[in-house]
C-alpha cells in the first residue's frame, strides 16, 4: 500500500515536471500572514524546488493523516488509504502540487484534531484544548481561511459532553496567544498594525467562484458520487457504533461541511481550500473501501476513482 502510494503520487507529478508553467502559481501570501510579514519572496525559489518540495510535504502530510487513523482508529481499522485518497483528491488540481501556505497550515490543522482526539481519551482536556488552540491558530497564521477552525474546536468540546466555560476558555486563549504574539511583532517590526488589519478585512468580503474546464465536471461527478456512497455507509452503520467512533463522525462531518461552504462562499483562493476538504473527506472515502463487500464492481469503481483523480492533470497538458 505504501508502494501504491508513493507511485500514485509520482505518476501525478509527472507532467507537473514535463510542463511546469501549466501547474505552477506563484505564491499569493496576500492571506499568509506569518509568510507575508516575515518578508518571505517566492522569487529565489526555482520551479521545480517548489514542485519537490510540494510532492515530499504532501505525502508527509498524507501520512500524517493516515498516522492519525492508525492511532485512534476511526475507521475501526489500521491502514493507509486514508494517505491515498488524500493524494488523490486534493493534488489534482493544478497549484496545488507546489508547496504552498495552505499545505503548511495543514499540517498544523491535523496536529491539532490530533490532539483533540487524543483529549477524550484522558480524564483531564484543560491543556489539550489550550494545545489545540495554540496549533490552530498557528495553521490560521499560515492561512487564513482555517480561522474556521476554531469554532471547530467547540463544536469538538460540545459533541465531547466536556462542557465547562475552562475548556472554552482555554481553546481561545490558546488560540488568542499566537495572534497576540503576530501583531506585537508585526507593531515591533513595522510600527504599526494597519497591514495586519486590512488583510483581514479583505479576507472577510468575499470571492467569486473560479472558472472550469470540461473535465472538471467528471472529477466533481466522481467526488460527488463518492461522498454519496460513503455517506450512505457511514450513516447506516452508526447505530451499530461505539459512543467514540459516533463522536468521531459528528467532528469530521463538520469539519467537511464547514470547509465546503466556505469553499463555495467566500474563502480567498477555492483551489487551495481543496487540501482542507480532502482531509477529512479521505477518511470518509477510505472507511467506504473499508468496509466494502470485496466484489467486482467495488473494484472497478475504486479504479474508476483513481484513474479520473490521478488522470486530470494529464488532462490538462493534453489540452494546453
């Protein structure tokens, strides 16, 4: 399975590296804040760095996630599709092969779910909502968009029956202490927070959606129909469920619900959010393969599945 992985990736990043121009964005840190005001510029990095770079952080990060399922085991099983479908369905589009603010904020994202998870496993959550606040809002500095985030880590207090004003309390402060830290440095440094401002307030507007290409519609077709079956699974089996793996459900429901909409209204680049949606939408896809009858036409649609996702960017060279 590691294998399969590592190949998958590679043969997506292939025509990343035969046409680069197709695939490479330079970096738009206009909602990065950490990367913005630290003077950070993208021009000394060489495309095919910032494609490496991309192609060992996103299996990095796959791993991660797949790491996370083995320790706590959502899916009620230790394996590494949660890794593939990862790959599969948010490096596709091109952009996102690259390393990038949002790639980096993931990484923080999924530590802190990780930790959150790990909280209901301990009698005493105080600090692990106050960690958890700490690596959010460092993802957020990185990213703006993942903000969303720490609602979603009250949510995780409420469906965790751990309702008490000091876990609330210690999830914002947490999540206060590096913004406070941000803006001091950035008053220090710049002697004034006015930038700092603005970049919210323009994240806060609004955008449109961007526009598509044919084959898009088959791969949202692929992704839709998915999430459909999945779904249906998950759903149908959680009256058979323990209490934990119920809880485990409700989070990452609103995780993807949350980041769809946000995708959809009025988050900043929608390409980008494609990594935060694939996070938890991976392990829904995977307990599917899962749990499947081990029948012909799963099969066939898993490898119906892989060849639209991994074939899009060779779409996209073959019609440029």
């Amino acid at each position: 399975m590691i294998f399969l992985i590592i190949f998958v990736a590679g043969f997506m990043w292939i025509p990343v590296f035969i046409q680069p121009d197709l695939f490479f964005n330079a970096l738009d840190l206009s909602f990065s804040p950490i990367l913005l005001f630290s003077g950070y510029q993208d021009q000394w990095m060489s495309v095919p760095l910032a494609m490496i770079l991309g192609f060992v952080f996103w299996n990095l990060l796959a791993f991660q996630i797949s790491q996370v399922n083995n320790r706590h085991l959502f899916m009620e099983a230790r394996n590494y599709l949660p890794a593939l479908f990862f790959l599969l369905s948010s490096c596709w589009m091109p952009g996102m092969q690259q390393i990038n603010p949002a790639l980096l904020g993931l990484i923080f994202i999924v530590m802190g779910v990780d930790r959150i998870i790990r909280s209901y496993e301990k009698s005493r959550t105080e600090y692990a909502y106050f960690d958890t606040g700490i690596l959010m809002a460092i993802g957020s500095l990185l990213y703006l968009p993942y903000l969303i985030f720490l609602p979603l880590t009250w949510i995780a207090i409420i469906v965790s029956r751990s309702i008490r004003l000091r876990n609330f309390s210690n999830s914002f402060f947490g999540f206060l202490a590096p913004w406070w830290i941000m803006y001091g440095l950035v008053f220090f440094f710049k002697g004034s927070i006015s930038d700092l401002n603005q970049m919210l307030i323009a994240f806060s507007r609004g955008h449109t959606l961007e526009g598509f290409i044919p084959y898009q519609f088959i791969v949202f077709a692929a992704v839709g129909l998915m999430i459909v079956l999945a779904s249906v699974m998950a759903i149908s089996s959680q009256p058979f469920k323990k209490v934990r793996f119920k809880r485990y459900f409700i989070i990452f429901f609103w995780i993807f619900s949350t980041q769809v909409v946000g995708y959809l209204l009025f988050l900043s680049n929608q390409n980008l959010m494609l990594a935060a949606i694939s996070f938890p939408f991976s392990y829904l896809i995977a307990n599917f393969f899962t749990h499947c009858r081990n029948e012909i036409h799963y099969r066939l649609l898993f490898l119906v599945y892989l060849i639209i996702m991994a074939g899009y960017p060779y779409a996209v060279m073959i019609m440029n």
